[in-house]
C-alpha cells in the first residue's frame, strides 16, 4: 500500500513538473565560470541561429517571456542561456523580473578578437535617447556576455542609446538589477541607471569596456 502511494505521488510531481516547468539542463560553458549554473531554457529552444546573419531579436524575447508567469502561481524567474555565436539583434529587449539571460564569456585581451557570446546591436543609431538595447525589470540578470555595434566606426562616431539601462519605464521599483562579465566593444553609452524610475542594489562586476561618449564611465576593466 506504502509504495502505491509514493509511486502515485511521484507520478502525480512528474506529472505537474512536466506541465508548466521548464526545459531545466546543467550548463557546462565553453569558457570557465565561477558557478555551476541551470538554464530554463536557450535561446535555441526558440530558433536563434547565432550566425551573425540572420536577426534573432524575437527569437530571445520569446525565450525570455517563456521564464514569466510560469505554474499556478504565475511567478517569473529563471536562466536562458546563450551559447557562444554572434547574435544580430536589430530589435530591443526586455528582461522581465527575476529573470537572467547569461552567456558564454571571455575575458578580452587587448590585440585579441571577442570570443564567447557576442550581441550584435543595430536598433536606435543617431539617436542616445532612444530605446536601449537592453531593459531590465527588477531583480533581472545580464551575464557573461559581449555587445558590439557593427556599423559603429572608430572614423565616424555617432549617437547610439545605451546598451544596457535598469529600470523599465512606468514600472514599480527596478531594484536589485545585476550586470555582470560585460564587454563594451563600442558601446556609446554603456550601461545607465534609469533616471526616469531607476532603483536601487545595483550590482556591476567584471564590465569591460572601450567606450565612445566620453562621459561614460564604468568600474571594470578596459580596453
């Protein structure tokens, strides 16, 4: 009788977890990391090519909105994971709260091409006040990652919004927001505090940077 009950509970978990979990897998990066860590999802699960070519901006929205309201409580939180390749994202994108979108990161070294995850950012040239590439809700996540703008040239420097901004707009409170195993490889502007509904714990580790407006100031390594 004992174990009938604990097979049909067990059956009854599977059962649930396969409902409304996510696709949960152990990451082992090409690069070392200080972490182990588990991705809800990759941004392949949802069509990303990462080829430098083809523009994947929905495809990582899609995975992003995935890790919200998941199960009968509706809670948002969770990984997706972005594996080494050169994403062109033409779009913006929002990272919903307690969510992290983390790749795979190399430290750069000068005379040395980027390695690992690269973003290739093209949305909102001539304008710094437009959408940012990235928005974070609170509590959400940008690791280990690289972001590049093509057709930023070192000749012929122009106004680009920033690559990265905490605190979306019309929403309560952006606290918590972390960044962290950044290169800037010609960010404009590189990463920005809202100053419209900005919050507060802001964590920043390990953001490296070469940065085009000169006002632009980080802690971290650089180029």
């Amino acid at each position: 009788m004992k174990k009938k009950i604990c097979t049909c509970f067990l059956m009854t978990v599977i059962g649930l977890s396969s409902l409304y979990a996510q696709n949960w897998r152990l990451i082992k990066p090409v690069y070392p990391t200080k972490d182990a860590f588990v991705a809800g999802y990759s941004v392949t699960d949802f069509g990303a090519k990462g080829d430098g070519i083809t523009d994947d901006t929905e495809s990582f929205q899609k995975g992003l909105n995935s890790l919200t309201n998941v199960g009968p409580s509706k809670v948002n939180g969770g990984i997706l994971f972005v594996p080494a390749g050169k994403y062109v994202i033409k779009g913006n994108l929002n990272i919903p709260k307690g969510v992290t979108i983390r790749g795979e990161w190399k430290k750069p070294e000068k005379g040395q091409p980027i390695e690992g995850t690269i973003l290739m950012a093209y949305a909102g040239r001539g304008d710094e006040n437009a959408t940012p590439l990235i928005t974070m809700e609170p509590a959400a996540g940008v690791m280990d990652l690289a972001i590049w703008y093509p057709e930023q040239t070192p000749d012929n420097i122009v106004p680009y919004p920033a690559s990265i901004v905490m605190g979306k707009p019309k929403h309560f409170g952006n606290e918590y927001c972390n960044v962290k195993n950044i290169t800037l490889v010609n960010s404009y502007i590189g990463i920005a505090i809202s100053r419209v509904n900005g919050g507060g714990c802001p964590v920043f580790y390990d953001i490296c940077t070469a940065p085009q407006k000169l006002d632009t100031k980080l802690l971290g390594c650089f180029l």
